[in-house]
C-alpha cells in the first residue's frame, strides 16, 4: 500500500491539539476582554469620580462663601436695612426695629436671616441652592428633612462634612453639609436656646443642580461603554483570526514533519524505520488472528553499476521508477518501504507462501517490462526478490533474515528472479 493512501494517524493528535488552541485562544481573549473591559470601567468610574471632586470643590466654595458672608453679618451684630413697604420684620429677634431721626424705619437683619433671605432668591430659580438648618432652629422654615438631621446629628458627633446626591421632582441633585459652629457673635440670639461657644448649633446645606450634567455622564458612559464592545469584538475577532493561522499552520508543519519522520523523501515510500514499525504491528495482529503473514526483501539488480555508470542523478531517477512499479504491482493494503540503499522491504498481511511467491514474481515481471533502460547500453534495471513466511515464534528480525537470506540466493541464482525461504 502506498504511503498516501495510509490512514492519518495523526488526526487525533491534531485534534487534540486543535482543543488545546482553542482552550488557550479563549483563555487568551477572556484575559484581554477582562483587561479591556477594566480600562474602560476604570474610565467610566474615573469621569464619575473627576465629576463627584468637581462637585465638592464647588461646594465647598460656595459653602465658603456663605460662611464668610454670615460672618461679616455677624462680626457687626446684624446689619439693618430700611424698612420697606411689604417687608416683615424678624419675628424672633427682640425689637428688631429702630426709628431713625428723619423718621425712617429700620429693620434688623441678623446673620442668619440675612442667609435665609440670601437663600431664598437663589432658590427661586431653579438651580444652586443653599440654606441653614438646625435640629433646634428658632425659625421653623429651618427644620431639616430625614437626611439633613442624620447629618446633624453626625456633626455633633465630630463629622466635619457629608455630602450624597438625591433626585428631587425628577431632577438629580448634589448636597452638600458643613456643620455651624456657634461663636461669641451668634449667642446674642442662640444663648437663649443654651447654645455655648463652639457648640454645633446647626449646618449649612448647599445643593448643585447636576441633572444636565448627570443625563451627559449618562451619555458618555454609554458612548465608552460601546466603544469598549466594538474594540473588545474587533480585538478578539483579530486574535480569533491569528491563532487560527497560526493552528493551521501549526497542523500543516505537524503533517509535514510527521511525513518527514516517516516517508523517505526521494522515493516516497516509507523509510525504514516506518515499515519496520508497520511490520510489527502486523505481527502483533498476526499472533492475535493467527492468519498468514509474509515479507519480501527487494534488491536493484547491478544498481551501483548504473550509478558508476551514469551518475547519482540517473540512480535517483532508477529508484523513483522502481519504487513507482512496485507500489502499483502491490495490493492496496500491502506496505512498501525503503529499507536502505537500493533495498526495499514488502510486508504482505494476510498471505501465506505460495501468495506471497505469487505476488512478488508479479512485482518483478512488472519492474522487468517497464522500467526504462539505462545509459548508451540500454541495460534494463531488473530486482531480485526473497520471500519468507511467518513461523511460530518468529519476530520482525527473524523474518527480515529469512528474506534477506533467500534475496541473497536469487543474487547468487541469476538476479532478476524470486526465492523463497525454506
């Protein structure tokens, strides 16, 4: 049997290995969607996290501001304003009210409606907003809500700031809470509430309007979120594509070096160590079934003289022809191999004696007919063939003897013939 025409022993080691490429080139792109998807995630939370700094900084400016603005309100004891028509007087400050000489009315503005006041114009357009609140305040307006008294209540505690965003009639918002720490100038209205210096009195709210802002994180979010799909799919669509090269490759390099290991590459027939490995395998079978087995050793009649003669090249070209007319004089389940030189080495499975005898004078004849003659003389290349059954006992050696013994009668017989062995 020809090489080529042999089963692909090696389909399951290429599968296997074909496995194992792609176990690697799927461990490889979730360890590359895991790190893509990282970097983007980490730009995402970083975008959100610039955002939240920006937002604080901004409070605690405008926090900052308020303070200040109080404070100078306060380092006066109150300032007073005219009086004017529709305006009310503080209702908690006593006589509040002062009479100027000309007749003009006074009104005094303390710090802490001074900020109320302040507040309240800015809240009237939607957007930033502050105000002052306190778990006792002496003006109800300044009661705080669940989440301003929890934060109160942190600050007597020593918290030093807190801040959370919170949706309000369906816009997104970010507050912010500093404590009020009472000084000398605030007792003139909070001593009678038992307030002492340096007692936590109260706490300033600031709110930033970031609904704008939040719908166009949203936004980018989503746009980087589809940008690291779209680099993550082409990415692994890329390396999907290379490792199935590189596998392929890979399996035609493996199939060519397994055809190196075996076929001996200037005739195509199997090498030596090839047909020897096919020859214990079939006897291996044969001690198991116990059904006939047969070799034959084939030597090229007077070969060195055609190389002496004309040259390695024409030899070469004698060998290709030889090995050529045997394979086809063969059965498809024959195995033919170069055992060496000009020497080839049949196994015939499931034939005994006289098939064996039968077949190999067939391979002559054929090689005798065909092959083309060499040189000015027109010599024909002829073989010698040995034949030799199996015996109880017998191993790959024991017949590969018994063959060569009998090829080397058919050599001292004449040449161009067949013996068999005894």
């Amino acid at each position: 049997m020809a090489p080529n025409s042999h089963p692909d022993n090696i389909a399951p080691e290429l599968h296997t290995e074909s496995k194992s490429f792609r176990a690697f080139g799927i461990a490889i792109a979730l360890t590359i969607g895991i790190c893509l998807s990282s970097v983007f995630l980490g730009m995402a939370l970083s975008n959100r996290d610039l955002m939240r700094k920006a937002l604080l900084s901004q409070a605690r400016s405008e926090l900052a501001r308020i303070a200040m603005t109080e404070k100078w309100n306060a380092s006066y004891g109150g300032v007073y304003v005219e009086k004017t028509p529709g305006m009310k007087s503080n209702p908690y400050l006593v006589d509040p009210d002062i009479t100027a000489t000309n007749g003009k009315v006074y009104t005094k503005k303390n710090p802490e409606l001074m900020t109320h006041e302040i507040a309240e114009m800015t809240g009237n357009s939607r957007g930033n907003a502050f105000h002052i609140t306190s778990l006792r305040p002496l003006n109800p307006g300044n009661k705080p809500d669940a989440i301003e008294a929890d934060a109160l209540r942190a600050f007597e505690k020593g918290e030093k700031e807190r801040y959370w965003t919170q949706t309000i009639g369906g816009r997104d918002y970010f507050r912010y809470m500093a404590p009020l720490i009472t000084e000398e100038s605030c007792l003139q209205c909070h001593a009678q509430q038992g307030y002492k210096v340096g007692d936590i009195r109260g706490g300033i709210g600031i709110q930033l309007d970031t609904h704008d802002l939040e719908r166009t994180m949203r936004r980018n979010s989503a746009i980087i979120a589809a940008l690291a799909v779209t680099t993550i799919a082409l990415l692994l669509t890329l390396i999907f594509s290379l490792f199935n090269r590189l596998r392929k490759q890979l399996a035609q390099a493996r199939r060519l070096l397994r055809v190196m290991a075996t076929i001996d590459p200037l005739t195509g027939a199997y090498n030596r160590r090839q047909v020897q490995q096919h020859f214990a395998n079939e006897l291996s079978r044969h001690v198991r079934s116990q059904h006939p087995l047969s070799c034959l050793m084939i030597d090229i009649d007077h070969f060195k003289a055609v190389n002496d003669a004309h040259g390695h090249q024409v030899g070469d070209d004698v060998l290709r022809k030889v090995t050529s007319r045997i394979g086809s004089s063969l059965r498809v389940y024959d195995v033919v191999g170069r055992y060496g030189g000009e020497e080839f080495l049949v196994i015939l499975p499931e034939t005994d004696s006289q098939e064996a005898a039968a077949i190999a004078e067939r391979v002559r004849e054929s090689v005798a007919q065909t092959a083309e003659a060499t040189g000015d003389q027109g010599h024909p290349v002829t073989i010698s063939l040995g034949v030799a059954s199996n015996r109880s006992g017998d191993t790959v050696d024991t017949m590969t003897q018994r063959a060569d013994e009998a090829l080397y009668h058919a050599k001292n017989n004449g040449r161009n013939r067949v013996e068999v062995s005894d």
